[in-house]
C-alpha cells in the first residue's frame, strides 16, 4: 500500500517536470512517440477495454484487503482488564490484612463475594435488580427523546443556539443531588421524583452530544447535501442526523453514565415502601450493619455500568467507527 | 434559470484557434457577469464582464491563475451565488463535484449513488436499475457495497461522477476534481471521463488550474486573468478523440494555453508594481 503511494507520488513528480519542461521548450517531449489512433469502431472498442483493464489493475493495487485478526484482539483486549480486577482484588485483601479496620467493617474480598454469591441465588436480588433496571431504562428514553428534540432544535437555529447554548452545557455540570429537594417538593416520594433527577442528569448530555456532533460534520459534506437535492428535512434526514451519529453516540455514552449515577443517588435518598431496588438495598443494608452485603450490592452497582457500557454502548459505537472507516 | 440584473457593453474577447461553426443549442451562457464582494469600504471585484457560452453536449474547460473567480463562477452557475450584475442562463439542472469526494462516509458506494434518486423519490426498482447502470459506467460493480473509506482517491472520484450523472443533471459543473490525485490515476480518469461524457451526452464545465488537463479534455479551453476574473482568450481544441495527454497535439496547446496564462500574470505583476 505505501509502496504504491510512493510509487504515484513518484510518477507525479514526473509528471510536472515533464509538463514544466514542455511549457518553455517543447522539443523536450519528442522522447515520447505522439500517439496516433485509428478512428475505427474496432480501435475504440480496443482501447475502451484496455481502459476497463488499467482501471481494474489500479483497483486491484489500490484496495488493502488484509483480513483483521479477530481472536488475537479479543485476548489482548480482555486480559488486561481481568488483570486489572486481580490487582484491585489483591489490594483489597491486602487493606483488610494490614488490619486498618476491623473486618466487621471492612470485610474481606471472600467475605463479601461469598455474601455477592449467595444473593444472587435469591429471586428478591433479581427482583431489586429489575425494578432499579426499569427505571433506568424509562429515564434513559425519557431523557434521549427530550435531549434529541433539544440537540436538534439547537443545531438547526441559530436562535435557539443563542438562547439556551450554554444553559445546556450549564445544566450537565449541575450536580444530579442538587435536583433532589425540587424533585421531592414536585412529586414527593414517588417514581416521579427519580425519574426526574434521572431525565435532568442524561438530557442535556445527550444534546450536548447531539449538538457536537452536528458541529462536527465536515462542511463539504452538508454542501455535497444541497447540491444533490436536500430539502429541510430530507436534508436532517439523509445528511445532518447519520453524520452527527458518532457524535451523538459519545453523548448517549455519557448520558447513560450520568442517568446511572442519578438513579442510584435517587434510589439512596427516595426510598419508597414495598418497592425494594438496588439502591434502598444499599441503603438498608448499611442501615442494619450489614456491610459484606453493603459491599455485595456495590459490586453490582459497578458490574451493571460497566456491562451496559461494554456491551451495548461500545459494542453500537465499535460498529459505527468500523463502518465508517475511523479505526486504525 | 435566469438571474438579470444590470447590463453593461460586451467587453471584447480574444479567439484563438480555428472558430468552429457549432450549431448545437446553447446550454450555459453568461453575459456580462460580474460578481463583487464588499466588505466593509473595501471592495473586491472577483468576476468582471464575464462572456461565456457553452454548447450542450460540449466539454468545456476553465483554467486560470489563482484568484481569477474560477470558484465564484461556479458558484454563480450552479446557483449558489448571484452575480452583482450581468445575465446567468443555465438550461436544466446544474450538477455539482468537488475536488473532495464528498461521499457520505455511514453510505455504501449504492447507496451514495442511489441518494440524488432517493431525493427525487424514484420508484425502488428503477432506482436499483439505474446504480447498477451508473457503477458499470465506472467500473465499480464489484465495490457496490463498499463503504468509501475502503476505496482508494481515484476510485471515490469514480462513485462522486457516479452519483453527480445519477442527479441527471443537464449541465456537470466539476471544481477540479482530480486535483488531489496521483498523475497516474488523473491520467486513467482523463480517459474515463472523456468515454463517459462521449456515451453519456451531458455538458460538462470542468474547472482545473492544469492546463494540460484542460487541453486534454476540453473542446473549448477558456483563460481566465486573475483579480478581476475577466475572460483572456478562447481557445477551440479541434483534436481528435478519444485524446492522450501525452499526445503532441495536446502538449502543443497546453505550451500556448501556458504563454497566455504566463503573460496575464506577468501583466499582473506589473500592475502591482505601478500601484
């Protein structure tokens, strides 16, 4: 591949001597033969297929097909991060070892597995999972439906942008705890109030995304759009919304993180009877001191981000990077 | 299309070449076309008293020095800017290609193809039918789903041309469009564009500051000074095609194309110095 390219550029530099050259003194080209051609149809068929050959040739030269090696990037990618878990596992024992606290407090890594284990085999620990789950997932599309109507209205007016830009931005570096005592006055003790803190915390990163990805497409790109005929819509449709896509794939990322944390946090501080969810669960376990189940129900709050974010999140982003040609 | 606007007396032009009798309609003219930028007190005058008809069905190439308008005069002919002053006719739709490919990068090669049509709402079967046609005239079948970052320079050329014939465009306006290319694959596409113009018919105005390419591909070769664009000499190319670059014929015209363009910027550069 780098050798063609080298050899074109090669050629090009040539190709301007040769044309320099000509401009002042003509003479210099009598070292190649003027082609002279024979106007029959014979002839031009002839020369249209060795045309379609060079141009197959130059594609064929052009084209790196070298196969990706898939299974050899799936170790590399993942022994580093069990590893990781290993480490920060061996740390933890090491903690609880040195005697720092008494391990009432702060339980040893088995201790607290042992604990993870035998709640997962009870069907309440899946239920809490669930209710929590749901919730994250009614904020999360409540928060993607109002944070793209946003993004896009700010990326299509130049008013709008204006108007409520740097709010947006203001917004997303408001702490999600700060919401809570306006959710409580607005809807009590309820769902309402979670999903609120919640839908604040994702929306306005997920315009803000929506907005750096409009920003980002190159411009060439939206005039090839008019030249061939967009209209309004057609033009958000077909040029503007799949070219800011991995823009506003960054934002979802990050919105999903900031909608996790603001449900766990909601979860903490609006406990609501008979509905228990992973957050009350923390909550109630520290209330009754109960720490390796404390810690069991931390590690579920950190597997749960980390799953979402690996196998959905990236997974989707991955796709879109390779088809478009941004992977190394 | 046709914007009037004020007219002034034709500034007379310069033919060079034998005049050829062409009687095929006319598919872009202008008259008088001047475009001025103001900014501020200052005003710059990037067009001035520009003449220019183009036949339909005819290739036509405009070459010039930097800041002769090339790109404003494409502008003005595919609509995008209005000229200050003078008359812009334009039969059918302008068709548009840059020197970037512009492919959509989320879109197969079909798909970039299939898009103009997909904005014209064209029925799906005949809009399959005719990328299909479109990717065999430029010897792209194969790469039909390929996404552009897996072709080469050369070859996204090849889908842009693809997608500009699949607007169906009247007139193909093309803004240096292989000058980011390799010399080999300019020359291969040279003889790709000239085989496809021949088949397909369209008018073409090519903007390049390669005045080999411009006598390469053009049945006119129009000169254009710089700061104002105003337009310095015609010339008729009467070879034979299909051509070669490198054929004597060509080089002989590129050397003249060459002198001319030499002495406008020379007349430039005495200009300044008076100043």
């Amino acid at each position: 591949m780098a050798a063609t390219n080298a050899a074109a550029d090669a050629a090009a530099g040539d190709h301007r001597a040769i044309g320099e050259a000509t401009d002042t003194a003509p003479a210099t080209t009598t070292a190649i033969d003027p082609v002279t051609l024979d106007h029959t149809a014979a002839v031009l068929t002839q020369v249209e297929s060795h045309l379609a050959e060079e141009i197959a040739g130059l594609d064929a030269l052009d084209i790196d097909d070298t196969p990706r090696r898939r299974l050899a990037g799936l170790w590399s990618s993942s022994w580093p991060k069990i590893a990781a878990v290993m480490l920060a596992l061996a740390i933890w024992q090491l903690v609880v070892w040195s005697k720092w606290k008494p391990e009432y407090v702060l339980p040893a890594p088995a201790t607290a597995l042992d604990r993870l284990w035998a709640m997962l085999g009870e069907g309440s620990t899946w239920a809490m999972i669930g209710t929590t789950l749901r919730r994250a997932a009614t904020g999360f599309a409540i928060a993607l439906a109002i944070g793209t109507l946003i993004g896009i209205a700010v990326s299509m007016s130049r008013f709008v942008r204006t108007a409520v830009g740097s709010l947006i931005t203001g917004f997303q570096t408001m702490p999600s705890v700060a919401w809570f005592p306006l959710a409580l006055v607005l809807f009590r003790l309820s769902e309402g109030a979670i999903l609120f803190v919640v839908v604040l915390g994702a929306a306005p990163s997920i315009a803000n995304g929506l907005i750096n990805g409009v920003d980002q497409i190159p411009p060439v790109l939206l005039r090839a759009g008019r030249v061939l005929g967009t209209r309004r819509l057609t033009h958000l449709r077909h040029v503007v919304l799949p070219g800011a896509l991995p823009g506003f794939f960054g934002g979802l990322k990050q919105g999903w993180a900031f909608a996790w944390r603001s449900l766990l946090a909601g979860e903490l501080l609006v406990i609501i009877a008979n509905k228990p969810s992973i957050g009350s669960q923390l909550q109630f376990a520290r209330d009754v001191n109960d720490y390796p189940a404390m810690i069991a129900v931390m590690i579920i709050i950190l597997v749960i981000g980390v799953l979402i974010d690996s196998l959905v999140f990236a997974g989707i982003e991955r796709g879109i990077r390779r088809r478009r040609g941004l992977t190394a | 299309m046709t914007i009037a606007g004020d007219l002034h007396l034709a500034e007379p032009e310069i033919h060079v070449g034998p005049g050829r009798l062409d009687d095929r309609p006319t598919a872009v003219a202008l008259h008088n076309v001047t475009k001025v930028y103001r900014s501020g007190r200052r005003s710059v005058a990037a067009l001035d008293g520009i003449n220019l008809d183009v036949r339909r069905g005819s290739f036509t190439c405009i070459v010039g020095a930097s800041g002769c308008g090339k790109s404003t005069l494409l502008n003005v002919l595919a609509g995008v800017d209005t000229p200050t002053s003078g008359q812009v006719t334009v039969h059918g739709r302008a068709g548009l290609m840059f020197q970037e490919s512009a492919l959509f990068p989320w879109l197969t090669v079909a798909d970039n193809v299939a898009l103009p049509l997909r904005l014209r709402k064209t029925a799906r079967t005949t809009r399959q039918s005719r990328v299909a046609e479109l990717l065999e005239l430029v010897h792209l079948t194969d790469f039909a789903d390929r996404r552009p970052h897996e072709l080469s320079g050369g070859m996204r050329q090849r889908v842009a041309l693809a997608r500009a014939l699949a607007q169906e465009a009247d007139v193909l306006l093309m803004d240096e469009p292989f000058g980011a290319l390799d010399a080999m694959t300019r020359d291969v596409l040279h003889d790709e564009l000239e085989r496809i113009w021949q088949q397909t018919g369209t008018t073409i105005v090519f903007v390049t500051h390669n005045v080999r390419e411009a006598a390469r591909l053009g049945d006119q070769v129009i000169l254009l000074s710089s700061r104002p664009g105003r337009v310095a000499a015609t010339f008729d190319v009467d070879l034979p095609r299909p051509r070669r670059i490198e054929e004597r014929g060509v080089s002989d015209l590129a050397t003249e194309i060459t002198r001319r363009l030499r002495q406008e910027v020379a007349r430039h550069g005495r200009h300044e110095r008076r100043r």
